[in-house]
C-alpha cells in the first residue's frame, strides 16, 4: 500500500485577521490507498472543513497537505493540478437534490466528463458503466427528479465515478435517507471500494454506519480525537459521550451486559460478533 493523504500540522480558518473563526487546529494524519475510513464528530468539530480541504473547496491556512504525493499547500500548486486533483478525490454531499443538475440521469451523470471535454465516445462508455456500478442502467433515461432519495444519490455517486476517482469522500450523503436509501448507498460505495480499490472516506453521524469502516477518526473541536479500528473507539464509550457521541447499539448492548457482569469484551462492533460474543458468554462454564 501506499499513502493517499498525508496531513502535517494542517490548520484552517474561516475568515481573515480579527474575524477569522478557527475550525481545524494542527491535523496530522496519514491514509493509505485503498482504506475505508469513517469520519465521526458532533456539529461543527470540522469534519467538512476536512473534506474541503481535500479536494481544495477550500485551502488550508497553515500546516502541509499532500494528496497522492501531490503538495496542494505548495504555492505552486496550479489550475491544472487543481483540476487533476478534483478527478482523483469526488465528493458526494447530504443532499442529492443539490446535486443532481440535469433533466435526465445520463446527462446528469455526463455533466462532469463534458465539463472536462472528454470525447463524445469515451463519454458515453463511462456514463454506462457508471451507471452499471451504482446499479442504475435501467433509470439512464429517466428524470432523476423522479427518483427515490437513495437512487438519486446512486446517480449522484454515478457522477463522481465517471470521472473514475482515486478516492470518493462522502459527506454525510446517507443522513438524508430512509434505511433502504442508506442501505443502498453503503452497499454502493462499499463494493467500488472492494472491487476497484477505491479509497473511502465516509462522514457520518450514524454509529452503526461509522462501524462498517476499517478505520475510525474522531474530530472534536476541530482536532484529532481518535483514530483507531472501529473496536479501539468504540470502547471508550464513556468518553464519546462526554463529546456528545455514541457508541453503536449493539455495542451499547454489550457494555450494558458487561457491567452487569458478564464476561464481554470493550468495544464489541458489528452485530453478528456482538451476537456471538453474548451467547459465548450465557453459555460459558462458570
Ligand atoms: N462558511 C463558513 N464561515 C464561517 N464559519 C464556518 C463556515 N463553515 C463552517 N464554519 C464553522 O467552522 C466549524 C466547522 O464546521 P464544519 O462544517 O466543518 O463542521 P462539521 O463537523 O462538518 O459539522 P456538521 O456535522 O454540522 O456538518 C464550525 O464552527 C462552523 O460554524
Ligand atoms: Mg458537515
């Protein structure tokens, strides 16, 4: 593996001089191709700022930042490496309606590639294959406004991926779905990330969906909290709640039972080892 995103002292601010309103304060991590991170934070601990910083919607205001070995804090940083590197990191954002601009899905998920003057050919065999990830062929011609929340952020993923990203950064593009939508949308970008090595980042405010990831970052406050396995965070539940934050269900459920006794490891994650862990403990020889 090698590194993706390396992040030095990183530091943002909103603002200038006496105004500036501080939101990210000395960040230094480091992402490997092909991981699969969740990004957890209650409001306002910066997360998005993150996520901006990444794909240059904003520009850091101290510290270094690499993507891919590229330097985007590097004053000589251009137009072409900023257009280069809008291809290689996609975002998807909360609210597909905002994302979706044309009449119809196949112009929709066009709309980055003909921005891009890709030839009219490649175009079309990227759309379809797009679509065929996200499993959206048979919709190609119809009118995204017509579309169920989870296929219109589908199509919305459609679009990143027909630019074919490195990394897809997704922030908090489940919380405006229903469970179905969010299922789909999870199980989407998960497979590109197995099947095509795509690097994930996943912002969330749900626990359980935090959970599916390899790696758990913590923002609070505009800083680095935790970064460890899903396992390693969320067994400090005590202290992710005084930040305002849970564990996940099945996790809390293990803890319940682990305090009232029972022999049950910290920080028990995912439901079928949750399941496991309790009825090897029920059923264990005293
Ligand atoms: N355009 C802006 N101008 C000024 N301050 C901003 C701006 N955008 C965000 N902030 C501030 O920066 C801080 C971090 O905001 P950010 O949007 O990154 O948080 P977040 O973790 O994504 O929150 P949420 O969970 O609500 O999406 C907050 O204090 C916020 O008020
Ligand atoms: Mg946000």
């Amino acid at each position: 593996m090698s590194e993706f995103i390396r992040a030095e002292h990183l530091s943002f601010s909103y603002g200038k001089g006496e105004d500036a309103i501080p939101a990210l304060y000395d960040i230094s991590l480091s992402i490997e191709k092909g991981e699969y991170v969740a990004v957890l934070g209650h409001n306002g601990s910066g997360k998005s700022t993150l996520a901006k910083l990444l794909n240059m919607i904003l520009v850091a205001t101290g510290g270094k930042l690499w993507v891919d070995g590229k330097e985007l804090t590097d004053p000589d940083f251009s137009e072409e490496d900023l257009f280069a590197l809008r291809r290689k990191v996609g975002m998807v954002f909360q609210n597909p309606d905002n994302q979706l601009v044309a009449g119809v899905v196949e112009e929709d998920v066009a709309f980055g590639l003909e921005n891009m003057g890709v030839p009219y050919e490649e175009m079309h065999k990227r759309v379809k294959e797009a679509l065929r990830l996200v499993g959206m062929t048979e919709y190609a011609k119809h009118a995204p406004s017509r579309l169920s929340g989870g296929q219109k952020q589908r199509v919305a993923i459609a679009g990143v991926l027909a630019m074919m990203p490195a990394c897809m950064i997704l922030d908090e593009s489940t919380a405006m779905l229903d469970p179905q939508g969010r299922q789909e949308v999870l199980d989407t970008v998960e497979r590109l990330h197995r099947d095509n090595g795509i690097t994930l980042l996943h912002i969330t405010h749900y626990m359980d969906e935090a959970a599916r990831a390899k790696r758990v970052l913590v923002i609070h406050d505009g800083r680095i909290w935790a970064d460890g396995t899903p396992e390693e965070v969320f067994s400090r539940r005590d202290e992710l709640r005084e930040i305002g934050l849970d564990v996940p269900q099945e996790t809390e459920v293990v803890e319940i039972l682990r305090r009232a006794g029972l022999s049950l490891p910290l920080g028990c994650v995912g439901t079928d080892a949750c399941a496991d862990a309790i009825v090897r403990a029920l059923t264990e020889k005293p």
